[in-house]
C-alpha cells in the first residue's frame, strides 16, 4: 500500500497539557499501523512544541511548528526564528496556511522568504495554498494556486523537493463555516499543483505529496483519498480528538485499500 499523509494542525487550540495527553493517546492508538503506510504529523502552538517535541515518540508522530520568521535573529519582536525551532529538534515547518494569509495578512513574497529559510535550515517544508470564494467565483483558481506555488518557491533549487510537502486547503472550506470541496473538485486542483509542481522542480516535484485540507471529516474522507492525486489529508477540527482521528485514519485506509 503506498504511504498515506494524515496530519493536524491544532491552531490556537490544546495548552502544553493537553496536546501532550493528545498525542501520548494517538500515538498509542495508532502504533500498530506500519509507518511505512503511514505519515503521521501534528502541529501544536508555540507554547506546547517542546513539550510535544519532548514526550511524543518522534518515529510514530511528527511534530512540526505553525509558522517561522524567515530571519534567524534580529528586532521581530513577537517572531520565532528558525534557529529557536531547531533548538527544539522539529520535523517539519508549516507555512502560509490560510489564516496566516488571511487573517494576518502574509503575503506570496513572505511566503517564499519563509520557505527558502526552513528549507535552508533542514526542515521538512508544508506550504499551504488555495483560492478564496472570490476567486473561484471569478475562475481564477488555477491561476491563483499557480502564482502560490511560482512565487511561493521561487528561488528554490529541485534538490530541496525531497523536504517539500504541499497542503491545498480553498480558503472557502476551512473552519466551522467552510464548505469542503467535492471530491472531483480537490482532485481538478491537485492536478495543477502536481503540474505546476512538476514545472517547477522537473522529476523530483513528482515526488512532493499533496494532501487535501478544508472541513475534511468522516463523511467526505473517505472519498477523497481515493482520488489519484489526493496523496493525503490534513485534518483540522475532525483530528482534535484522539479516538476519532484514529478513526478516520483507520476508515481512510480501509477504503483505500478496497479500491486498490
Ligand atoms: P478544518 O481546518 O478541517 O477545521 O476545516 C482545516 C485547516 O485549517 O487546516
């Protein structure tokens, strides 16, 4: 069975506490399946990475950070460097998920000021696209996850694919208001992003998975997975309990599997 990518994003939710009774609970339910099936990620907020850094076993669960400033040092205040991240011996980097860029204002230009520093520094590098309602109301969306992905890696060489993962998430889907995507719609999508993808790098961008984000949960998972280009999800809201993303994990790979 060829790996499936599962991750979380906790946003501004869990304290060190919690996130790390989390984890302790999915790493536990979930250790019989093989990792070699199996990318299993989660990213906490800041105040609770070092103790999910530090209590989780790394080789079951991979614990990555929200967000980076692409400086290593310097008068950014509020900001969290790279070399602060490394200290705490993380596996992987979210950048420009779509609260970042929607709320906070980020923009293309930053993005790729972030992405070259954390792969620059060795992190595995999750860049998150997708279009707003306005955008996709316009017909634009290609263009638009196009432009994300061509400014987004701008500057980066094809040696660093092997450390990118991308997460498409239309801003329209995520959160308690979202709508997910249909199927056959994240599927059109990924198709560009694995195009584009491929563009960018050569051979090696046909390596980079691509996961579905946006309102996924038990009734949508299951059919999204089996999309050819749907190399994984990323689960918000429907992964922050333990038993019922270990569920979803579970289902998911049962309906994979049925279709191979
Ligand atoms: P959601 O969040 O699944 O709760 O819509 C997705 C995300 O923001 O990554």
């Amino acid at each position: 069975m060829k790996k499936l990518y599962f991750g979380s994003n906790l946003k501004m939710y869990k304290n060190r506490k919690e996130t790390v009774l989390y984890l302790q609970e999915l790493a536990e339910l979930t250790k019989d399946i093989s990792r070699e099936e199996l990318h299993l990620f989660i990213i906490p907020s800041y105040t609770s990475l070092e103790g999910a850094a530090e209590e989780t076993d790394r080789s079951l669960i991979q614990i990555g950070a929200q967000n980076m400033c692409w400086e290593d040092q310097g008068q950014f205040t509020g900001e969290i460097s790279p070399l602060m991240l490394k200290e705490m011996n993380l596996d992987l980097v979210m950048i420009g998920h779509s609260e970042r860029r929607h709320v906070f204002r980020e923009t293309d230009v930053e993005e790729n000021k972030k992405v070259q520093a954390a792969l620059k520094h060795g992190f595995r590098t999750l860049l998150c696209i997708g279009e707003t309602a306005e955008e996709k109301e316009y017909g634009i969306s290609r263009e638009v996850l196009r432009k994300q992905l061509i400014v987004g890696f701008h500057n980066v060489s094809p040696a660093y694919a092997k450390n990118i993962w991308v997460a498409y998430e239309p801003v329209w889907s995520i959160g308690v208001n979202g709508t997910p995507a249909s199927p056959d719609y994240a599927e059109e999508m990924h198709k560009v992003i694995k195009e584009c993808l491929y563009e960018l790098f050569g051979e090696s961008g046909n390596e980079i998975p691509v996961l579905y984000g946006g309102s996924v949960n038990p009734g949508n998972a299951n059919e999204l997975i089996t999309k050819e280009s749907v190399d994984g999800l990323f689960v918000g809201r429907a992964a922050w309990n333990a038993k019922k993303f270990n569920a979803l994990i579970r289902d998911v790979r049962k309906s994979y599997n049925n279709q191979e």
